[in-house]
C-alpha cells in the first residue's frame, strides 16, 4: 500500500488492491485445512426454497448410517425445521444455523459453526440457505457443491441461474414424479445443464421417495 | 444426539449479499485509511466483475450508509465493471488528510 496522488488540497489516493472475493477464497481455505486435517468429507447442500435439499440429505443420511459418522449443520434464516426433519435420521451430530436473514452461508459463518462440531465425524453435510442466486459466490471451503433443483421451478431454472450450476459439481434433479403434473419437460434443464456445464454429472431423483438417493451417494464416492 | 436446544447459531451480521460484499469493502478501505493516518474517505474506486451479479445502486447505497456511519458522508463511488469477471476488488480510495481519523469499530464484518 503507499500513497500515490495528491489529488486537491489535502487529498491524496490511496493504492488498496484488494479483492474482497479473494477474501472469501481465504477463509474457504481455512476450512478446507480445517476439515482436512480432520479427515472429515464435506458437502454444501444448496438449491431453492422447497427444492428437496433436507430430503436429499436426510436420505443420505439413513443410508449412511452406521456406517459413517456423519454431522449435518443447516442453515435457514430462520426456526430449526430442517434440523429436526434431519434428526433420528442416524446422523451423529446436527447443528442448525439461522442466519437472522442472511440469503446465505459463507465461510465465516461455517466455520463458527465447525468448532461446534464433535470429534470424529468422517462425513459433513452442509444444508445451504434456499438461494439459486447469492450462494453461488461464496465458496465454504468444501469438497463439491450439490445442487438440488426440482421440476415444480419450472423448465427453465437452470438457464436463468448460470452462475449457480457453474458453481456446482452435482446436480440433483428432483421430484422428476411431479415433472408431467407441473408441464415440465426434462430434457430441457439437462440439455441447459450440458450447455453451461457439458459433463456436469445429472442424478434424476424423488428425494421423498427415496429414488436417485444412492446414485448421489455413488457420485460423491461415499459408498 | 443434536445440538439443537444448545447450539443454535445467533444471527450473524450481514443480512443481504450487497451488505455483505458492502461491509467487506468498507472495511478494506477504512482500514486502509486508518493505516495512512487519514481521515474522511471522499471517494472509492471498484472495479466488479459482470459475473458477481451485484446491484450497483443497493451496493452504492450499503457502502455509504457504512462510510456515513463512520464519519464519510457522501462518498462517491466509481465503479468498472469488468465483463466475464468474477473478481470484487477495492482499486483505491480518495482521502482527506485534514479531517480526523474516521470512527467507528474496525472490526465491520463481511
């Protein structure tokens, strides 16, 4: 930093050069470290309000259970919903975080969150606020992204969302049952998917029901 | 076992990405200012990427509520957009070196 430029009596500019996003990939890397150096398997579950995020993980987390020590944290702006759907699932551990309206997690706030945590969980699912906008630009210091989209946001969510699937490594395309009721044809997220992120890996699910449940599993490598 | 009665997380700061991205870059800036003994900050340079999405009125209208707050009112804000950018950068900053340093807590979270 230095000074550079008188710019009129008594002032000067001043040189800052600093990424305020950079800062984000900061403390996303002090959790990396942190989960890390704990061998603990992390995962940010995001998508909109009602898209089947709680259903994905609590599924995966019946499925995991007894096999893996698995710790939820969810987050919502607001009551402790998600958390209870997701306790007496088998997961060792669940921590809910309302962030007071916050439209989003970040890394600061997940990382208060992660010294809450017991020791010796080997896996970690992180519950997203429902957003398909501002998460995308906070990374949390993860392994991969999920993203959950459902057929009832209709046939173009993921073409009006770019930057939220560009930010993802999965994508879970959900209650494909309720697809025909809702006038929504699949082909058309899977081929906008292709189109933003070509060989983005697709799982079509019920998350409710169970369907598509252990492919997710399957494409994170945890069974 | 859950940690629901116990742990549940109190609300933390910011409340919309704008503010958010807002108290990261006022944060920078007074700091940067403090470190060069200066006091009201008249003018901020940014550069955005297109990609961040960001609303530039609700972004001018957090950071000058923050620079107000802290004794800069009406600071001016200019802004490039970068397009296919994603970064959010702080380029510089136009400060009064003949007004006592800005108060405030340094501690604005983003």
């Amino acid at each position: 930093m230095r000074l550079f430029e008188t710019t009129e009596q008594g002032s000067v500019e001043i040189q800052i050069d600093e990424d305020i996003q950079a800062r984000q990939e900061e403390l996303a890397e002090r959790n990396r470290q942190w989960l890390r150096e704990r061998g603990i398997r992390a995962f940010d579950i995001a998508g909109s309000v009602g898209a089947g995020k709680t259903s994905l993980i609590a599924g995966m987390v019946e499925r995991l259970s007894g096999r893996r020590a698995v710790g939820v944290i969810a987050g919502d702006v607001a009551t402790t919903y998600d958390a209870e759907r997701v306790t007496g699932r088998g997961a060792r551990q669940v921590l809910q975080i309302n962030t007071g309206g916050m439209c989003h997690l970040d890394a600061k706030v997940v990382h208060q969150a992660l010294q809450k945590l017991q020791d010796g969980l080997d896996v970690l699912f992180v519950e997203n606020v429902g957003n398909l906008i501002c998460p995308s630009y906070f990374p949390l210091g993860v392994e991969a992204r999920i993203v959950v989209v459902s057929a009832s946001e209709g046939s173009h969510v993921i073409e009006k969302h770019p930057a939220m699937f560009r930010s993802a490594d999965l994508v879970v395309l959900n209650k494909i049952d309720i697809a025909e009721a809702v006038s929504v044809d699949l082909a058309r997220p899977v081929a906008d998917l292709e189109a933003i992120r070509p060989g983005l890996p697709v799982v079509k699910a019920n998350c409710l029901a169970g369907v598509g449940v252990g492919e997710v599993l399957h494409a994170l490598k945890l069974v | 076992m859950t940690d629901l009665a116990g742990d549940k997380l109190l609300p933390y700061g910011a409340r919309l990405h704008e503010l958010s991205i807002a108290s990261g870059i006022w944060a920078s800036v007074k700091k940067a200012a403090a470190e060069h003994g200066a006091g009201r900050v008249k003018s901020i340079k940014l550069e955005i990427g297109a990609l961040q999405m960001i609303e530039e009125d609700q972004l001018t209208f957090w950071i000058q509520t923050l620079a107000e707050r802290d004794g800069s009112p009406g600071i001016e804000l200019k802004i490039t957009t970068v397009p296919d950018g994603l970064q959010m950068r702080v380029v510089s900053a136009e400060v009064d070196l003949s007004t006592p340093q800005p108060k405030g807590d340094e501690g604005t979270s983003q």
